[in-house]
C-alpha cells in the first residue's frame, strides 16, 4: 500500500490536465452530473499523478467513497486507503461503476450484495474495506459473516416499517425474499400515526407482526412525539393515537422505558446481536432537520453500523452509501436527539 498520496481540489468540469490525461470522457461526465458538493467531494491521487480517484462522504459519518478510480487504479485505491486511514476513518468503499471484482478483491475489498427493486438503482456492485476492527480481520463480509441484507424505502415515509423488516430479515425471522414493497406499506400501516411511524407505535407494529421476538421501546417522554410541525386538530388527533399506541403496548407487554436509551447502552445491545431501531434527524448527514428511522445492528471502535433505507440520489449517493454506514459515536449520540425538545425514540428488537 502506498504511504503518500495527494489531495486535489473538485472543480466539476475544471478538472485538473494530470486527470483529464487518464479518466476516461465518460467517468468525467459521471462525476459532473450531480452536485455532490453536500459530501464534501475530493480527487486523491497519486504523489506522481499516475492515478487518481473522485472520492465523497457523507457528513458525519466514519467512511469515505470512492466513486471511480482512474490511471494506475491500484495505486489510486491505495492512496485512498492511505488517506482514510490518515483521517482515522473506519471504512473505504467502492462504487461498481468501472471497478471489477477482481480488481476490489486485489485491493483488499469485499463485494456488497446487490440489493432488490429500488436500491438496485445506481452501481451494479459495491464493494467495502474495513480498516480495523470490526468484526474479524477484514470486518464483516458479505454472506459470511451475515451483513444484513439492503433495502431502500419506496416511499418518503415508510422509513420505520423498512428498518423493522430488515432487521428481522438480518435475524433470520423474516425471510429476505419476503422484503417487498407490500411487506414495507403493510407493516407502515400497522405502525403509522399519519404519516411518521412514533417509536411506541413502531415498537407496537413489530410485536404484532412478530409475535415471539422480544421488543422493548425507549422514549424519554410522556408526551407526543414528532407533531412539531403541526398544530391545532391536525396535531390533536395524532396524539389521541399515540395515547392508544400506549395502551396497546401495556395491553400487549410491550415495555416502554421513559429514559434515554444512552450510546453505551445501544453498543452495548447492538454488541449482543440485537438491533436497535433509531430515531435520527437527517440534518447532519443531509441538511435537513427531518427526523427518520435508521438500523443499527453492528459497532466497530469508534463508531455504530447503520442501515439507512433512504439515499440522496441528488448528491450523488447511491445503495452503496447506505448500506453499512459507520456512523461515530458522538455524530450518532447528537443526531439522534431530535425535535425541540431533544428527546430519543429507539425500539429494541431481541432474540427471538
């Protein structure tokens, strides 16, 4: 692995003459079709300029992307790597546009399984290097160590439904085939208070649904939740049915613990095996303060693996961004504090 590399400037359609030389016209067109300017988007190359990469990031979080390498593609990737490991990063991936298999397996990457229907859009493989930690010697792999499997949300707010049926997919409860978009709305359904699924709503739909896995919810508030944006009968009768989803979980055993599930306590569970469903603001990650359903299911030092079911095709991301996502523990423990009264909504779901 190469131990020095460069940072250059991204300009879209000013590109540097060293990479204009070796990226073909088509990956150049790739990378100015977007604004990726959200993710913070950076060439790295190499000190001789022989190889270079357009690499982004979410904000916020513990990775960096390699879009396309270009050149001499192994000495680009491995000053990416190099770069990642200098910012102290927990992950590198690599987006399929023009990169092989055999190529991201030479550099010490594993491939992402494809995922079904709408998160199929973009790349079709992805790939992923763990630096460190994480789960065994290259982190998890694909079908081996059993990464769950990805899904993207079909609609703007089935975002608690799609992390629960994950989850269990993950679990080996539900059957991966079975992650559709019926299965997404009819669980929605199920757990909705017009149109966000509430935290004790959700942690109700996922008993109903699965009868014999353990669910608990965490919400450091007795009052509604998530219905700032309302007011007046709008907001009166969406609180009635959080009411109702209250007295569903006591009538159905569904425990609701009025404290704050702290970060310790999430790797703590997510270190168990279990999942923890997690109510996030996307303002950080995607600049706007719209509060949103992730799943954690994985910890590496530092930082919690999520799922995120919703992608910013707008900015250039793609499934391979939202599926194992290292989030840093401080990012997580601030963006899951969420409206104005600060508080955090989490369902547990356990071992069956």
């Amino acid at each position: 692995m190469t131990s020095t590399y460069a940072v250059i400037p991204y300009g879209p359609g000013a590109w540097p003459d060293a990479v204009r030389r070796i990226a073909p016209p088509e990956v150049l067109e790739r990378w100015g079709a977007v604004d990726r300017s959200p993710h913070a988007p950076r060439l790295v190359g190499t000190a001789d300029g022989g190889g270079a990469a357009l690499v982004t990031a979410r904000p916020g979080t513990a990775y960096v992307k390699i879009v396309d390498a270009v050149g001499d593609v192994p000495k680009a990737v491995a000053a990416v790597v190099a770069y990642a490991y200098g910012q102290g990063l927990a992950q590198v991936k690599w987006e399929g546009w023009t990169a092989s298999a055999g190529e991201a397996g030479a550099a010490g990457f594993a491939p992402l399984r494809l995922p079904p229907g709408p998160g199929a859009d973009g790349p079709g493989a992805g790939y992923v290097r763990w630096l460190g930690g994480g789960g065994g010697e290259g982190g998890w792999r694909d079908g081996v160590a059993g990464p769950p499997p990805y899904y993207r949300q079909s609609t703007d707010f089935t975002c608690g439904a799609v992390t629960a049926l994950v989850a269990q997919a993950h679990a080996g409860v539900e059957r991966r085939e079975a992650l559709d978009r019926e299965a997404e709305l009819t669980l929605w359904r199920d757990a909705t208070n017009f149109a966000a699924c509430e935290p004790v709503g959700l942690g109700v739909a996922v008993r109903r649904r699965w009868p014999s896995s353990p669910v608990e919810v965490f919400l450091d508030t007795d009052g509604p939740v998530l219905l700032d944006h309302l007011s007046g009968d709008e907001r009166a009768w969406r609180a009635v049915l959080q009411r109702v989803s209250r007295a569903d979980a006591g009538r159905l055993g569904v425990p609701v613990e009025g404290r704050r599930l702290s970060l310790a306590g999430l790797r703590d569970t997510v270190g168990r095996r279990e999942h923890v469903l997690l109510l996030v603001s996307l303002a950080v990650m995607q600049g706007f303060d719209v509060p949103h359903w992730v799943l954690c299911h994985g910890v590496v030092p530092g930082a919690v693996v999520v799922e995120d079911p919703w992608f910013n095709e707008a900015a250039g991301e793609t499934w391979v961004d939202a599926h194992l996502l290292p989030v840093p523990d401080g990012s997580l423990d601030a963006m899951s504090l969420v409206g104005p009264d600060r508080v955090r909504g989490a369902v547990r779901i356990g071992h069956q």
